[in-house]
C-alpha cells in the first residue's frame, strides 16, 4: 500500500513538473512570435552588416598562390555538384582537414571549400576576407548557433597547420551515441579547449551537453553552450571567426537564392539532385526551402573562359537584389536565430542533467526553418 502510494506521489509531482514546463515552453513560443513581429524589432531589419573588405590590396597574396580546395564524399561523382565545380578528390569530415593541413605547406593559403558552395559574385576577391593578423578564418553559420567547418580561410603557417592535425585527429573525441554533429559539432569544443584552455568547468558542462545530445535541438544547445564562451568577439589571437552575415559565404536558401552584388560573395547548397526549376514571375528574397535552389545563372559555363579576371558571368537578374532588401530579410531571420538561441540556453540545464521531462518539451526546428 505504502509502494503504492509513493508511486502516485511521483507521478503526481512528475504531471506537476511536465505541466508547469509545458505552459512555460507554449509561453516562450508566443512571446517569440511577438517578438519577431513587434514594431519594436522593425528597427533591427533595417541596420546595415558591415562588409568585410581589406582593401590593401599592396599586401594581398596573389590568386595563384592560394589553393582552393574541395574534397568530395568518397562515392560521389563530381556531377553531382557540377554547378558549384569541384577539383579535388579525397574523403571526408576529420580526414578532410588533415587534407588540408598536407596541401597547405605547398602554398601561401588555402581557402576550404565545401563542394555544395559555389560563387554568385565574381567582382569579389577571397584576398578582401584575408588580414595579416589571423592565421585561420571561420565563419558563423546564419540560420543557427554554429560555427561551420564546410569552409575555411587559412594561411601557411605553423600554428594553422599544427591547428588543422590536432582537429583531423579530434574525432576520437566523439562521444558514443550521440548527435554530435561530426566535425562540425566537433569544432565547437575543440577551439573552445584551444582558445579557453582555463575555463575548465564552462568546458565540462558543454562537454556534457555534447555527450548527451540525441537530436538536432541538443546539438544547437550545446553548440549555445560553446558558442557563450565565445561572446560577441570575432577575433581570438590567431583565429578569427566572422559573425553572422559578414563571411564570404552563406546559405542561399535564407533569401531564396537572391544575393546583393555590393555585399554577397559565395553561397552555399548547391548540390544538383536539390535543383529545381526556376518559377515564373518575380522572386522575393525571403527563406525559402532549404533542400531546393535555383540555377542564378543563365546557360551553361564556358570553361574555356574561365581565368583570372573574367567577370562576365551571365547572371539571371531575377536573383539580383539591392543590398537594403537582401539584409532586411536576413535581419529578420537573425532574430528567429538569436530567439531560438534564448530557447536552445533554456533547455542545456535538462540537457546537462541528461533529464527525461527534457525529451517530452524539446522545442522545434521549426522556428529555425520556417519560411
């Protein structure tokens, strides 16, 4: 009898506990909506990201002492991102950036491509993203709380190239049965471990937000977790890592495959089996779908033309828009981001814990990716 009341005691106070968080998660969801829609925000859409843009040209390195490199998926054919062009063939996540560490001495720099990423702009210099202080450029990911490692900017020196070993042998660092996101979760505390050597116990709770993630959602709040550490800097000693909306590329999906041709550069997702035909009328540079892009191009590429200071791309003008316009919509779609980030924060005490109620009230992507 006793048993049996202690056990309606638990599951009393456990209905109490899933109630309370329920209402507190549904009340998080609607203040989110009025907070993206407040004429209070309106204000944010319209601030300007600052370009990133060197313009000392006199210590630029020159293009042909730069490598670009993409390494492909064992297995797929280079058709299979004929439009965003490939050129090298190796395997994948951690051994990818060992690739790059052997390339890297037989050049000045290399710039690492992902083979989905492919140039909408070509009146823009990589050298322009390139400053003497940093040996290694990252770039935040837009649509979520990530720093991307689908591309990089790095210098021969010792210290990158001793960085990219000590990453491509990070993947026995993985935690078992997790969603950690492979090299891309994993870069996360491995820079924290390099750049924040002191900051031990910031770095054993994220380290356990990572080790107990199980989806998607858990893997944006530990990257939170990191990214915290972090701050608002994008300059750490020899790294730097460019906030969003200031890197060289982006996903192109977040403005439904527009750019600006005073600020874009680069966009990303352009794998073929996800191309669609280009819709009638007008485009609007509003997130669209993130597993389907259009063709900004009109025709097919002549390689016989292309060489150093070729602009004379045949760009579709419907893809073009002004720079007001391209950056309202990825305001508008930071702020989604830096919501979901006060959401994905809420959830790392339940995450840490490693605590059931936690998977019953993990909040949706879907705030990351609706249109």
């Amino acid at each position: 009898m006793m048993i049996s009341q202690k056990r309606l005691l638990i599951v009393a106070l456990s209905t109490i506990s899933f109630l309370l968080l329920l209402y507190s998660f549904l009340s998080f969801r609607y203040s989110s909506t009025k907070i993206l829609n407040s004429p209070d925000s309106e204000y944010l859409y319209n601030i300007p990201y600052p370009v990133i843009r060197n313009s000392s040209s006199k210590n630029w390195i020159a293009s042909e002492n730069i490598a670009i490199l993409i390494v492909l998926t064992e297995g797929l054919e280079r058709d299979f991102y004929r439009i965003a062009i490939g050129e090298s063939l190796c395997l994948k996540f951690f051994r990818r950036h060992c690739v790059v560490s052997k390339i890297l001495p037989k050049f000045e720099a290399v710039l690492f491509l992902d083979a989905d990423i492919g140039v909408v702009n070509p009146n823009r210099k990589i050298q322009e993203y390139m400053d003497p202080q940093f040996d290694i450029t990252f770039y935040s990911r837009h649509f979520s709380p990530e720093i991307a490692t689908g591309s990089y900017l790095v210098k021969n020196t010792p210290y990158s190239i001793q960085l990219l070993k000590d990453f491509s042998e990070y993947e026995r660092n993985l935690p078992k049965d997790s969603t950690h996101g492979t090299d891309n979760g994993a870069i996360h505390l491995f820079l924290a471990e390099k750049l924040f050597p002191h900051h031990s116990i910031e770095l054993e709770l994220c380290r356990r937000a990572w080790k107990n993630s199980r989806s998607i959602i858990d893997l944006f709040a530990y990257t939170s977790c990191v990214r915290s550490m972090f701050g608002a800097n994008s300059d750490f000693g020899k790294v730097r890592i460019l906030q969003k909306c200031t890197g060289y590329v982006r996903d192109g999906w977040l403005t439904n495959g527009m750019f600006s041709p005073e600020r874009d550069f680069m966009v990303h997702g352009w794998k073929m089996n996800q191309l669609a035909t280009l819709p009638p009328g007008r485009l609007l540079p509003v997130p669209k779908f993130i597993d389907k892009w259009y063709n900004p191009f009109n025709g097919e590429f002549d390689m016989q033309k292309c060489g150093l200071g070729n602009t004379t791309w045949n760009v579709n003008q419907k893809f073009v828009g002004t720079r007001a316009n391209i950056e309202y919509s990825l305001r508008q779609y930071e702020m989604r981001t830096s919501i979901s980030k006060l959401e994905f924060m809420g959830t790392l005490h339940y995450l840490v814990k490693k605590n059931w109620i936690r998977r019953l009230l993990q909040p949706t992507h879907a705030i990351l990716l609706d249109a």
